[in-house]
C-alpha cells in the first residue's frame, strides 16, 4: 500500500456526508425521512425562479449587495424612513 493510498483511506467524511449516508440508508431500510443535512429542494425549483436567475446572470445582478442591502430595495420596504428616537 503506497503512502497516499493509507492517507486516502484514512479520509472521514464531512459531518454533512455522514449525515447523509445514514438517511439514506434508513430511507433504504424502509423508514420515512425527512433529510435536512443538505437543504436542498426535493423539487426542481420554479420557472418564475429559473427564469429569474437567468436573467440576473445576463447583467450585473449577480455581485454581492451593500452589507445594508440593495437600495431600492430598503425603500419599497421602508418607504418612509422614522425615528426610532422619541
């Protein structure tokens, strides 16, 4: 056995994989599971969405927001800014 094959099979697996394995293998023994490890859709996701992600990736809707967010977007939320102060 070389070196990197004794490294390789010393590898574990993330917590997130393990995780996984052992859901599917519940699911596979007849069990029902719900599998939250991952968060992924148990669905494609909606035409509206990909559609929308498309056209994002077409312009500059793609880059990371203000760490307050978009501006247009706290003003549709927040119209009229108020004071908190009294």
């Amino acid at each position: 056995m070389s070196m990197f094959t004794a490294r390789v099979d010393g590898l574990k697996a993330e917590k997130n994989s393990a995780q996984r394995i052992v859901a599917k293998q519940l699911e596979e023994s007849g069990r029902s599971i719900i599998d939250l490890s991952a968060g992924e859709l148990d669905e494609p996701a909606p035409a509206v969405i990909r559609d929308a992600a498309r056209e994002a990736l077409g312009t500059a809707s793609n880059r990371y927001t203000e760490t307050i967010g978009l501006p247009l977007l706290r003003r549709q939320l927040v119209p009229t800014p108020r004071s908190y102060e009294t």
